[in-house]
C-alpha cells in the first residue's frame, strides 16, 4: 500500500529532523572535544561523555 502524499511529506520532514538532530549532536561532541583539549576538561566533560552516549560512540 503506497503512502499518501501528506504522509510522505511527514516521513519527509521527520527524516529532516532526526538527520539535523543527529548533526547537531555531532557538533556538540566536537566542540566538547575542543573545550576538553583547552583545559575545560573537568567542566565539560560531562557534556563530552552524554554526546558519546547519544551519538553512538
């Protein structure tokens, strides 16, 4: 059974969302990284490891 058009927008548009999401949690974990490396480590680390955990590493 072949999907609706307005459902295939939705499909769309949530797919968008999950790879922006998944994205921006790379970048996060980048720049936790980056904050880590210049001796924020104590600070942000726990912003380090939740990025781990969420973007699959």
């Amino acid at each position: 059974m072949a999907l609706t058009k307005p459902t295939q927008e939705l499909w769309h548009d949530l797919k968008q969302a999950a790879d922006l999401l998944k994205w921006s949690g790379v970048d996060l974990f980048k720049v936790a990284t980056k904050l880590s490396e210049y001796g924020s480590g104590r600070r942000f680390s726990g912003a380090h490891e939740n990025c781990g955990e969420h973007s699959g590493g």
